[in-house]
C-alpha cells in the first residue's frame, strides 16, 4: 500500500485513545477495520507501533518516532493554503513554557518562533516533572516539556492535556579510558562496582526507575554524588573518573568521555509535552509539539551512537 495522510491520522488516533476500540469509534470505523488498517500500516512500516496488552495499547519505541512525525506531516498539511482574513493581523501574545532538562529545548524554542511568530515564549527550567505539572494546574505556567517513564506514566487532571514527544533509551557515560568503553554496548551489570552520580528525584520516577533496573540486574549501585548541574561539568568529573552516569542518548559527549547504549535497553525515559487546555488552543499545542520533534529529530542526526543504536534495534521487524 501507499503511506496517506488518513493511515497517520488512523496512528494518531490511536495513541491519543490508547485504544483501538475508542479510536474506531471516535474516527466512525469498526473495531475490525480499523484493527485491518492498522496491521496493514505496522505491515508498510515493517515494524510494530504498538504494544498490544489487556488494558489497551501503548506506543513502541519505535512507535513513539513514527507518531511524532505523523502529526508533524498533518500539522503541515493543514496549514496548507490557509491565510489570515485580509486586512488583520496576528495578536501579540505570551506563552509561560517550563521545561525540565532536555536537550530539545532550545531547538523547539527556535522552531516555536518561527511557526509562531506572533507569540512571545516566556522559559522556566524546572527540573521536577511533578512540579510542573502543579504548576501547569495552578495556571503559573501554560505549557510545558516534562518527562515520565513507562509505566509511570504523567498524571494530571482533565484541565491539562498531554502528548508524548519521544520515547528513547537511557545510556551511559564513561571515562573513555574505562575498561567497557570500547565496547558498541554496556551491559548494567558490569556496572555494578562503578559510583555513580545520580540526579534527585524528579517527582516522576526518577530515580526509583534506575535503582529498579540496578537491582533487576542483580545489583545495588553506589552513588558517590547527588549532581544536579549542567553537562559540562558532570562530563568533566566523568572524564576524571570520579564516576559513571546514565544520560540521554543524544548527549554529546566531550573529550575523554564516550556514552555507549545500555545492553538490552533497560531503562527509557518519555518526554511529553503537556499544556493547560483553556490557554493553549489544538494549533498551537500542533505547532509546539512539531518544533519539540523537529528538534529531537535534529539531535539525533548529531549523534552518531544513537543513531547506530536505532539502525540497530529498529531494523528487526516488530523490535
């Protein structure tokens, strides 16, 4: 089959229902055909997009990029041909953003202004994810990049809505003359006698998901620091051999530090972004969920590990 626009809204619907059925319904399909059209796309893209279980369905890794991109092609899609009424001009207007660390930020912001001219973004950084979310609730704040991890999944009431960027692997930075840093990958377990430096609680799993995945394999990890400060100089004590640290995938690593996949993937973080309905219209949020994947999407072509990390994993049909 030929990929079209109504096979990615057919994707989008379903990752926003979480469920096929209520996809079908909300898209005026049957559960059967729309169960086809979807084993018909998996089928085109090679891989699964989903994961399927009793409570519903989830997006794969894998999945995750693939939506992403979708809604960015029917974000430009509609804007096609579309002009403003003769005679007015856009409203000046302020949108308060807080984002915890991710790299993606100023990308985003640098593609939100140019889709989005006439608004003026207002940054915060905060780290924790539930913080955010308060702040997103409280009406402090009206958009926002936070971060959950699966199974964990970003709770907040029915006045913020929520839609994930990308899902991607957690690895880990080495010193580059550490014995394991020549290898394409780490398994956590060789790990287990390294210190660690670890950032706090972040109010949405973190650190509980790492301390899980320490213990599912077979150990307890020592933590030298508690570090919350910017990459340069966490590198810069990794590069010392002070410790190791799990990090994005697209961290950039700096001189003397390589950051290698972890063995078998055991840890994942999600980003979303999240924003308060009654400030952020369905444009607007399109536009900003579009300028975070562009970025993302940007990231990964400068990173060279983890683009070997998906030609990798991803190329196996249903990985």
């Amino acid at each position: 089959m030929e990929l079209e626009l109504r096979h990615l809204r057919v994707l989008c619907a379903i990752a926003d229902a979480g469920s096929v059925g209520r996809a079908a319904a909300e898209l005026g399909y049957s559960q059967p055909a729309m169960s086809t059209q979807l084993r018909r796309i998996e089928r085109y893209f090679g891989a699964d997009v989903f994961e399927r279980g009793p409570a519903g369905v989830r997006l794969t890794p894998y999945g995750s990029e693939v939506v992403a991109q979708a809604r960015d092609v029917l974000t430009r899609a509609a804007a096609i041909g579309r002009r403003p009424p003769s005679g007015t001009a856009p409203v000046p207007r302020t949108l308060r953003v807080a984002a915890t660390n991710s790299p993606m930020l100023a990308g985003m912001v640098s593609g939100a202004r140019s889709r989005l001219p006439a608004v003026s973004l207002v940054l915060s950084s905060v780290y924790a994810s539930s913080r955010i979310v308060e702040l997103l609730e409280e009406g402090a704040v009206d958009a926002a990049i936070a971060a959950d991890y699966p199974g964990r999944e970003l709770a907040h009431s029915a006045e913020v809505a929520h839609r994930g960027i990308v899902t991607e692997p957690t690895f880990v930075a080495l010193p580059s003359r550490h014995p394991l840093a020549r290898r394409s990958q780490v398994a956590l377990a060789d790990l287990a006698g390294e210190a660690w430096f670890v950032t706090p609680d972040d109010g949405a799993g973190w650190p509980g998901v790492f301390y899980a995945a320490c213990e599912a394999a077979g150990f307890s990890p020592v933590v030298a620091h508690e570090f919350l400060g910017d990459q340069q100089q966490l590198q810069g004590m990794i590069a010392e051999g002070l410790g190791v640290a799990v990090v994005q995938p697209t961290t950039q690593p700096l001189p003397h530090v390589v950051v290698r996949p972890l063995a078998g993937t055991p840890l994942w973080c999600r980003y979303v972004l999240a924003w308060r309905r009654a400030a952020v219209t369905g444009d607007l949020a399109d536009a900003l969920f579009a300028s975070a994947a562009d970025a993302h999407r940007q990231l990964v072509s400068r990173s060279p590990h983890l683009k070997t990390w998906a030609a990798r994993t991803w190329s196996t049909p249903g990985a």
